[in-house]
C-alpha cells in the first residue's frame, strides 16, 4: 500500500510539472533591449535571453525596436515620447510578457504609457511589460539556477526598481522587509551576498539630473560606492545598466578597487 500510495504521489508530481513546464512553453514572451543595454552594454542583453531559454520560454527579440522614450519624458517633454510609445506598444502587443533588462525602462512603460497614450492609442503593454528580475522571480519561481558565481556582491537598489516595480521594499515604509534581486542570487552557488549602508539611496544618477547637476549627482555617486566597498564587495551589482554605468564613470575616474555586473549576468553565469 505504501508503495503504490508512492507511486501515484511521484505520477501526480510528474503531471503537475509536465502542466507548469507546458504552460512556460506557451507563453510567447517579447525580449526587448534598451538603449544603454545595447549601444553599451550588449552583454546584458544576452544574459538576459540566455536565462529566459534556459527556463524553455518562447522568447522573441522583434526587429527594429527602439527607444521606449524615458529620456524624453524624464527630461520634460512627454510630447516628443507619443510616438515611440505608440510604436512599442504595436511592436510588443501580441506578447503574454514584455521582458527588459532595466527597471527604469520597464518603469516607465508600465507607469507611464497609460496617461501618454491616453484618448490616442490602445495601451496594452503597460500591463505585460516586467524587469527580468520581477519577471524570474514573479512568473518563473525558480528553485534553482546553474553555475556558479563565487564573488563578494554587494546589491545596488535602484530607484525605479525599488518605489515603481517593488523589487524590494522601500526603507521609508513601515513594511516587512523583501528584496526580489537577493532572493535570486542566492539561487546561485559560492555567492556572498552584502548590502550597503543606507541601501536604498540614490546613486545620483537620475538621467537628466546627472547632466543638470553634475555636481550634486557625484558627489551622492561617491557616495554610494564608498558604501559599497565598505562591505568587502568585489562586484557591485543591479537591475539597471544606467546606475551601474554613472557609478562605473565615478569609480574609474576615482581608480576605485571595485567592479560593476548587471545582475541577470550573475544569474545566467554559466549557461
């Protein structure tokens, strides 16, 4: 009795895999890359879809995407944004999911886009655009994850990541901590995980404001990464290419003994 009671635990396990891993495939998911990512930082786009074929996904990059139009918008002219958004939301509407490597892009169409192409265009991507580090972590719910990264990696926070996708919890509300990104780095053998003093703080990037206040958005730069090599960090890392590049910039120009990883590279090291 034992034994057949065994047996159809193990069939009933098998058969609700065989659902999960049947309804994964289905999901036709829309890969789409942001400017930093790919004028400067190709590498993560390539993590990113190593990591989304690793969990058997349906994963297509459409051709002749670009820009979400955050730059603009951040920068006060909302109205030079309508037809890129218009345009995103055409190319990227018959996807389940819309996946990116950055949380400010991601940010933007999912809270943005809605007012934007208000009374002018059907929005439908806002509802289906996620981080990929949300998206893993939400959708896919992993246990696991390959390889390995034996590093000391101390977790950059980024703004939109924290206070408009609620990667982790912001330090300013009285609510039981959480942090997504650290949730799926510790999925990954050898890693040390740290975190900063005053983790959620700025690192002065901003977009238009490092260019409008260069000096203040350094000096918080400085900041930022003097808390980071205070935890004994080799890598820093993050959701988002825009923050890490401002800190790179500052470190560098400082020669700072630190490195600087997107975080789905650690997560895709070794496939």
């Amino acid at each position: 009795m034992y034994y057949l009671a065994s047996f159809f635990f193990f069939y009933y396990y098998l058969w609700e895999l065989n659902i999960v891993l049947n309804l994964m495939v289905k999901m036709k998911i829309g890969l789409f890359i942001p400017c930093y990512v790919d004028a400067l930082f190709p590498e993560v786009g390539i993590a990113t879809y190593k990591l989304l074929k690793h969990f058997n996904l349906d994963v297509s990059y459409p051709d002749k995407q670009t820009c979400c139009g955050q730059p603009m918008g951040n920068a006060g002219f909302e109205n030079m944004s309508v037809e890129l958004a218009k345009r995103f939301d055409e190319k990227f509407k018959d996807f389940d999911y819309v996946v990116a490597p950055s949380v400010s892009c991601s940010a933007y169409v999912r809270v943005n886009y809605p007012n934007l192409l208000k009374g002018q265009h059907e929005c439908v991507t806002s509802e289906k655009i996620m981080d990929v580090v949300e998206f893993i972590h939400d959708v896919v719910k992993p246990d696991s994850l390959p390889g390995s990264f034996p590093h000391v990696v101390s977790v950059h926070n980024s703004c939109h990541g924290v206070r408009e996708l609620n990667l982790s919890s912001p330090s300013e509300q009285n609510i039981a901590p959480f942090n997504k990104i650290i949730d799926l780095l510790q999925l990954k053998e050898g890693i040390t995980i740290k975190e900063p003093e005053r983790k959620d703080e700025c690192c002065g990037f901003g977009g238009m404001f490092a260019v409008e206040e260069p000096d203040v958005s350094t000096r918080m730069g400085i900041d930022k990464i003097n808390r980071h090599i205070a935890t004994g960090a080799e890598y820093i890392t993050g959701p988002d290419s825009s923050c890490l590049m401002h800190m790179k910039g500052i470190a560098n120009r400082q020669k700072k003994d630190i490195k600087f990883i997107h975080v789905v590279q650690i997560l895709a090291a070794g496939l």
